[in-house]
C-alpha cells in the first residue's frame, strides 16, 4: 500500500508515555493480566451480560498503581513513522467522508485519533490496551495502542499496512454511525430493554456496518489515490475474517456461543466489508434492515 499519497491529518494525539504507559493489561504475557485471565473474564462477561472493557478497566485500576495516561493535544513526532501511517489514513477518511457527507447535503466533523501506550482516560471511561482499539462517541475520539497491530500479526496471522488500515478506517465508521444518529438509536434501544448481543443482535450490526463503511472508505480511496498494491485487498479480508466472533470464541475458549456475538462471524465481518468495498455506496451498508447478515 502507497500511504505515502495519503494527506497527513493534524488530528492525531500523541498521549503514548504520558503517565502509566506500558503496564496495562496486555495479551501475551508482560505486566497486568495475561491472555488466559482475560479470556476467562471476557467469557464471564458473556455468561453474566456484563460489559467486558468495565470489568477490565475496574480489574486493571485495582491492580495498577500508576495513573493512566492522561490525554493533552501534542502531535506526534515529525520523524515517527508510524505515526505518520496513522496520520495519512485517518487523513483520507477525511477527506473521503467529508465528500461523501457533502453529496448528501451533510457536514463531516473530523474526530480526533489518540495514540496511546498501555492504558488512557477517554470520555467512555478508563481502557487498557487489552481491549484493542475503540471509538468513543461521548468524545468522538478514537483510541488505538499500536501495539495491536504487532498482536495482529502474531495471534491473528493477520499482517500488512492495508490490515491496519482497515482497523483504522473501521473505528472511524463509528463515528460516521455517531454523526448519523445511528448510534444514538442503538444506545436508546438498549436503554429501553432491548437485546444488544446475539448473532442477529444489535450490536453485530452496528459491528458490521462500521466493517461495510470502511469498505466504502477504501473504495473511495482507491479511486481517488489509486493506492493499493498487489495481496492489500486480502490483507484487510484476512484481518476481517481473523478477528470474527466465532473465529475468537473458538480460539479463546474451545467453543461458538452465537448468544453471545457482538461484532459478527468472520463470514459476515468480510462479506460487509465487500459490500463497502465493491460498491463504495454507504446506501449498501444498511445492516439494520438486512434480512440476512
């Protein structure tokens, strides 16, 4: 993948060794919680209907004396390269939603992308690097360690610049979902009683949307940079299909719990991002009224 040709976005904050970095909970081994407790907490998290990232943020609070890192506005080094991958993805998506927000009469609001190393205060509460990179709609910000992409590669066998690309651009179509009020509508149903997980549930197709709309992010992209290289297109399908529910459950715990899905099979994970992928039209993405996922 040519990144290169992206523009750098100026919204990117470097948080990464300001206070507690580092001694989070990590996957693998390291200081904090190893891969098998958090396994085991996530599957109590599933048989109680408890969210995970709380009992991990109450669990990693209680273990850490550190503060986490507490999130300023300094940019990233001129000389930091990956930093620079960051920049010049989250660039393009905004230049590509803002387009596309504009076409249909909107305003695209560029969020901002906090880098961050171990452990972070957002908006949505405290997160440790453990739970991977997320977007919190309270701040419109997304939040992503790095080192995930290394676990990428190493658990998941799901390597390449565009795979993190992907990761990027799929944190980003949550907060198009925010600016589109679809998140809005997903945390009132939940409010109102409302079955959020499951394998028809409405997280996974809040999950699955935000997988179509990073398809529609690289298609767009691509037209416009014409940036892809040979073996980039199955760099992002592999990461889909390596980080889906089922894929997960078998690996984490010896078994599928469809009860318990939140983000999708690996199936459906790449069908979704084809969806965005081949068509480049958000109109495709409409999970929420899919019959079939």
């Amino acid at each position: 993948m040519e990144w290169r040709k992206g523009r750098r976005s100026d919204n990117v904050v470097d948080a990464r060794g300001a206070g507690g970095g580092g001694g989070g909970m990590r996957f693998g081994g390291g200081k904090g919680l190893g891969l098998g407790a958090i396994l085991l907490i996530v599957g109590i998290s599933w048989l109680t209907g408890q969210d995970p990232l709380q009992i991990l943020g109450q669990l990693t609070g209680q273990m850490q004396q550190q503060a986490p890192a507490t999130v300023g506005n300094k940019a990233p080094a001129g000389n930091d390269e990956q930093a620079a991958f960051v920049a010049s993805i989250l660039g393009d998506t905004e230049d590509t939603w803002k387009a596309l927000f504009a076409q249909a009469g909107k305003q695209y609001q560029d969020p901002k992308l906090v880098l961050f190393s171990g452990q972070v205060n957002s908006a949505c509460g405290f997160a440790s690097s453990a739970v991977g990179p997320f977007y919190c709609p309270a701040d419109q910000r997304v939040y992503l360690d790095m080192t995930f992409f290394r676990e990428m590669e190493t658990r998941f066998a799901a390597e390449g610049d565009f795979a993190q690309a992907y990761v990027i651009a799929h944190e980003i179509g949550h907060h198009v979902q925010t600016l589109l009020g679809v998140s809005a509508k997903v945390d009132a149903a939940r409010r109102s009683g409302q079955r959020m997980e499951g394998d028809n549930g409405l997280l996974v197709r809040q999950e699955l949307q935000a997988d179509c709309l990073a398809g529609v992010w690289a298609y767009q992209a691509q037209k416009r940079l014409n940036w892809l290289e040979p073996g980039d297109v199955e760099e992002a399908l592999n990461a889909a299909n390596a980080i889906g529910d089922d894929r997960l459950q078998q690996q984490g715990q010896g078994r599928v719990v469809p009860d318990s899905f939140t983000h999708g099979t690996s199936q459906q994970r790449v069908r979704w991002f084809k969806a965005g992928f081949s068509s480049g039209d958000v109109n495709q993405c409409d999970t929420f009224a899919a019959r079939s996922l």
